[in-house]
C-alpha cells in the first residue's frame, strides 16, 4: 500500500500547483518570437516577456507552429507567476493553431492543476503524452500533482517514480517522494 503523508499532500499541492512544471517551446528563425522562446527555455518570470511573446503574435509573420509554440511560452509566462486562466487561454491558442502540439496539452493540464481541476487535468497530460512531448519528465511530474489533487496516492507515487526514471537528476519529484510510505499488505 502506498500512503502520502496526509499533512504534507495538501501543502504540496498549494505549492505544486504554482510550481508545477512548464514546457516551453523552441522558437528559431530570429525575432520577437525567437527572444520569448529562450526566455521561456531559461525560466524567466518577468512579466515583460509576456509583452515580447504578445507583440511577436501580433507583427511577426510565423508558420502554425512557430504561432502554437509562441503562444505556449506566452502561457509559461503566465503559469509561473499563476495566472492559471489567462495561460489556460493561451494553450487554448496554440492547440487551435497546432492540434498536435503535446506541450500545449500538458502545460493546459498544468492550468488546470492550478485551479484543482484534477482530473480535467490528467486528460490534457496523457493527451500531450500521447502526442510526445520534449520533456516527459514534467507531464509525468505534473500528472503527480494531479494524482495527488485526487486523492490518489499510488498513481501519484508510480508518476513521481517514472519523472526520475526519466530525468534521475531533476530533484523535484525525489523530493516528493519523501513524502510516501510503502507498506506491503
């Protein structure tokens, strides 16, 4: 039996849930849409990308996919300072501009696990799974989470178990795992 430390889970999902991970999506070619894309890649929070990613969807000229992935690292953005819906609104975006774009999908299921929409949420992160995403680590990671928000502890346990296996240095997952006990019955 796998049990979650019951004090700690609650406290973990606050905390999870604004720090759950974000995929941002690479963006070449030069340009508005290229500078958003690396500020996204290396975890910036200013809001002032935001304003670098909206005026690149507004004045650039960008193929579906460069436009998804703009839209997804807009919506990074705003997922790292917890603006749940209006990143929510922005991975709506992108999958109506790349409906095969898995990081949308997951990083909606992010949005989602902000607002404790659990299990709306694990329908995004398998949906974006199933496509393929760059870092699966981080939708196994946030998938967690959501496991977690739903009182599901021994899914949680297998997903913070496979994020490792996939990613053995990325610390986040380890550390939730020091939360579960596993008892045999």
């Amino acid at each position: 039996m796998i049990k979650a430390a019951t004090a700690l889970v609650s406290a973990a999902l606050f905390l999870g849930a604004a720090g759950a991970a974000q995929g941002a999506v690479t963006v070449l070619g030069g340009g508005l849409a290229e500078e958003c894309s690396r500020a996204a890649v290396a975890g910036e929070t200013d809001s002032r990308f935001d304003d670098v990613c909206t005026l690149a969807l507004e004045t650039e000229f960008l193929n579906a996919r460069d436009r998804a992935g703009t839209y997804v690292n807009r919506g990074v953005f705003r997922l790292r300072r917890a603006a749940f819906r209006t990143a929510e609104r922005d991975f709506d975006m992108a999958i109506k501009a790349a409906p095969d774009l898995g990081e949308a999908y997951v990083n909606r299921g992010a949005a989602y696990i902000g607002q404790r929409r659990y299990a709306e949420s694990i329908g995004e992160i398998n949906r974006g799974l199933e496509l393929g995403v760059e870092e699966p680590a981080k939708a196994y990671y946030n998938r967690a989470l959501a496991y977690e928000g739903l009182e599901d502890a021994k899914s949680a346990y297998f997903d913070y178990q496979k994020a490792i296996e996939i990613e053995p240095e990325w610390a986040a997952p380890r550390e939730q795992l020091t939360r579960f006990t596993v008892t045999r019955r």
